[in-house]
C-alpha cells in the first residue's frame, strides 16, 4: 500500500478543536511572546543572578530597564535573539512614575507631592495651549515615593 502525506493548512491545525482544528498554537506567536516575556523580566527582575550576569557582559541602559544593544562576537547567541524581540514589547509597556528613581523626565516638590515644572526657554504661540493642556493633565496627579515601575498597557503586566 501507497503511503501519501496528507496536506492541510496550518490555519486549520492551530484552529481550535471546536472548530475541527488540533488546537495547536501558532509558533511564530509563542517565540515571540516568551522572547517578549524576558525583555519583561529583565526589566522587573531586580537581582536576579541571570539579570547581574547579562549587566555585567552587556551592560544597562535606561537605569537599568533593559542592556545595550549587543553587537558584533559580544552579542551572540540567545541575548540577541531576544533583544530583537524588544522593541514591540516596550511598545506595549507604559512606565508609572514613583520617586523618581529609575524615571528622568520630571522634578519634584520634596515633601509636598506637587509638581515643580522648569522650562528651560519661553514658549512659542503655538505652544502655549500644549503646555496648558501638560499642566492640566498633571494637575489632578500626585507624586507617590514608591519605585518607579511599569505595566502593560491593558494593565496586565505588574511589577
């Protein structure tokens, strides 16, 4: 007997079994996500031993939220993989200030949980309405003394 492959679309085989699919996940989807997933982790991690590892050959950037670039025989391997994977997961993240520590865009009125907003030039016409509307949105915010941190968008990603 003649055996022959039998040929069906990948769609069909991650369809789910209701609909008469193997449920199968796709797998472009699933690398991407748990190569997201550590993008995540370093970021969150504080002393793990694998994050002092990559520190200490790549170094950090951005008080530590993720490491340099890696580039030629220093950036080989898994690390590099995943860090091509990066840019769509801090796509996805939204960063909550706290005391300032790991953020550098803002000052603060110490001890009054205000904002002290300096300028370093005059503002054009045109800007004049932006920096209304900054200053209104940043009115009803208060600063906490808690660590800076992050999230996902959707809010599904706590630190």
């Amino acid at each position: 007997m003649e055996r022959k492959a039998h040929l069906v679309k990948w769609e069909v085989v991650c369809g789910d079994k209701v609909n008469g699919g193997l449920g199968i996940r796709k797998f472009t989807i699933m690398n991407k996500a748990l190569l997201g997933k550590w993008t995540w982790r370093f970021a969150s991690d504080k002393e793990a031993l694998w994050k002092q590892v990559l520190v200490a050959k790549y170094g950090q950037e951005d008080y530590g939220w993720r490491t340099k670039k890696a580039v030629g025989a220093c950036g080989v391997g898994v690390w590099k993989e995943i860090l091509k994977e990066a840019g769509w997961c801090w796509d996805k993240m939204v960063f909550n200030v706290g005391k300032g520590n790991k953020i550098r865009f803002w000052t603060d009125n110490v001890g009054k949980g205000g904002w002290n907003l300096s300028f370093i030039r005059d503002f054009n016409d045109w800007e004049v309405e932006m920096v209304g509307e900054l200053l209104q949105a940043l009115r009803g915010l208060r600063i906490t003394w808690e660590d800076d941190s992050f999230l996902g968008r959707e809010g599904k990603w706590a630190v």
